[in-house]
C-alpha cells in the first residue's frame, strides 16, 4: 500500500531484501525481576515497507507481556511473500504480517504457517475471515479506487468503472503495471471482476490514451495533478481524500479528490505465526495484540487502512472523509493464484505491446 510508505515517515527503510528496524525495547521503569528475566524472549514481526506504527506501542505489548517485538521489512507485499516462502526452511522471523487476499493462497499452498484461532476473531466480521484453516488472521482492510481530482475535471466525474472509456475521459486516466504494483494489481482485478469483458475493456482504455507507470509513488507524483502532473485521474485508494485534508498546506476543509466507487476493489491484509518459531506461546500473544484496540487504533492514521475489529475507534477525519463502498469488487483467492500469470501477461500484450 504505498500511500503510506510515502505520506508517512517510514519506521525504518529497507536496504537490499531485507532491513530490520528494531522497536525501543528497554524495560519500563520499575519492571520486577519476573519481567525482567522474560526480556530475552524477542519475537520478530516481518512485514512489507509500508508498515508504521506510532512510538510506544509495541512497548505497551512488552509492559503487558514482557515481549519485545522487532520489525524487519521486506519490499513490498509481492516481496514479502516471495521472501517468506524462499525462507521457509530457515525462518527469518515469527510472525508475518501484511500478506493480501491477492498473495494469501500463494502463502497457504505451502505449510509455511501455524494455525491459530485467536479469541479476538469475535469482534471481526466474518466478511473478513477468509482462511477457514485460521493460518492467516485478518488485521486490516483497504480499497484500490481510481480517484480524480475534482477541480480539474471539465464536466462531471465518472460514477461507473465502464466511464473510463468515453471520449470525454481521454488522456485523464493514470494506472500502475500490475506486474510492478500492488494497486495496479488491484485495479486489474477489479476490472476483471467488474466488467463484462476485461480485455475489451482495457483495449477501449489504451485508445483512451491511458498512461502507465511503475509504481504507485510515479502515478500519483508525477502524472496525477497532486504532483504537478497533467492527468486528473489516478488509481490510488479510498483512503487518499482523507490523507489530502490532514496533509494540505494550506490546511483544508474537504478534500480535494473524490473516488469512483464503483472501482474499488477490496484489499484484506492478514498476519500469521510462521512455522519453525522458536516461540509459539509468544508469536499466539503477538497476532492476539494485533487485533487488540491499542495496535487496532493505529492503523488509520499510520497505515491509512482500515482496523477489522469492531471495537477500534475511527479517527474523526476517517468518518468524515472516508468514501469506502458498500460494495467492493473481489475474486476469490485461489483464482487469483490461479490465473495471476496469464491475466497479467495478456494485460501486457493489451496494453503495452
């Protein structure tokens, strides 16, 4: 999810294939002896680069449990699941988080996770729920949508995803390679899933002039408006708008980019305890933490996703500037995995070639 890897100060920057980022582990004032002897006890938590979280909050997870937690990165999801399957054999960590419903089957086609129902899954909707073997949990959710910006369209904006195609969109629509991008990914499958005839579709959008970049980052700093380019519309994510008001300079009431509802197509990231820890009891403790108010409570504004727990809070620009459908696009995941390798090979031929 890059929006938050560049809107946010990162927690640590990865370096070749992988860079660790160790949190404050340092025991709290007055810890007793008991606590103190559970120090050695270290679990880490491997993760794509977009990962942020606020300082202290895997303190207040060591206060409780006398675990400290280290995060070691890993690119981005696509890197991370390549990594933690090519590692399986030697573990590079305990817990991994960040796995997406377009990655999740690649993962739990290989016995590279430990199953674990934690107590908390009750106070997350079962729409989240996925794995029905529970070696993924659900953590947090998102939507890829095509956003615009609204000052800069010459008439009204689209409010269907077979709108790209008309005369009056031409030469305004900036995608990702989804061979290269998580979002541009997303926004292939959700035109797979929301249109009649997805080839069709996008040979209607390459007559359309659409322009093509590499990553998330290119698309929306240099051919959307928001970074100075031309195109008035971007694929991004429903959570961009609210991050357009708390990041304006100057400061503004209402964002200046709207979502096409009608595009979103639902991202779910889970965590899971990989096998081989060293540390069962304490990684169960770990993804049991991650779906507890405090990590829960994090989210939107570090991660500019959204927490599964019905019991986090929202903070008031989420509920006020959020535009998430009721209706998100989806596939299953196992016809992803399935056909990933030739949607985006013919998506290429369509598009590039």
């Amino acid at each position: 999810m890059p929006i938050r890897s560049v809107l946010l100060v990162s927690l640590c920057i990865a370096g070749g294939a992988l860079a660790a980022c160790a949190s404050d582990t340092s025991a709290p004032d007055g810890a007793n002896e008991d606590l103190e002897n559970v120090q050695s006890v270290a679990l880490t938590l491997v993760t794509h680069d977009s990962f942020a979280i606020s300082e202290g909050v895997f303190e207040a997870f060591f206060e409780q449990t006398g675990i400290r937690v280290e995060v070691l990165t890993s690119g981005d999801v696509g890197s991370l699941v390549a990594q933690t399957i090519l590692s399986s054999d030697n573990p590079v960590g305990d817990v991994v988080f960040g796995v997406d419903n377009t990655f999740m089957q690649r993962v739990l086609d290989r016995s590279i996770l430990e199953p674990y129902k934690t107590t908390e899954l009750v106070n997350v909707p079962e729409r989240f729920q996925l794995d029905s073997t529970h070696r993924l949990t659900p953590i947090d959710y998102g939507d890829v949508c095509v956003n615009y910006w609204i000052d800069a369209l010459n008439g009204p904006p689209p409010v269907a995803l077979m709108d790209l195609v008309l005369p009056e969109f031409s030469g305004s629509l900036v995608v990702q390679n989804p061979e290269t991008s998580s979002p541009g990914m997303a926004f292939l499958l959700a035109t797979i899933a929301g249109t009649p005839d997805w080839e069709q579709f996008w040979t209607q959008l390459k007559a359309n002039s659409v322009a093509v970049t590499n990553s998330w980052e290119s698309a929306y700093y240099s051919e959307f408006i928001a970074g100075g380019g031309s195109r008035p519309m971007v694929v991004s994510y429903a959570s961009s708008p609210v991050a357009e008001v708390i990041y304006a300079d100057p400061p503004v009431d209402v964002p200046p980019t709207g979502v096409l509802l009608d595009s979103c197509f639902r991202q779910i990231e889970f965590a899971g305890i990989l096998s081989g820890t060293d540390h069962p009891k304490e990684a169960r403790s770990l993804i049991d933490f991650l779906l507890s108010p405090t990590f829960q409570n994090e989210i939107p504004m570090n991660m500019f996703m959204y927490p599964v727990s019905q019991k986090a809070e929202l903070p008031e620009e989420f509920v006020k500037h959020s535009q998430l459908t009721e209706n998100p696009l989806s596939l299953d995941p196992a016809e992803i995995e399935d056909k990933r390798k030739a949607w985006t090979e013919r998506w290429v031929e369509i598009v590039l070639d």
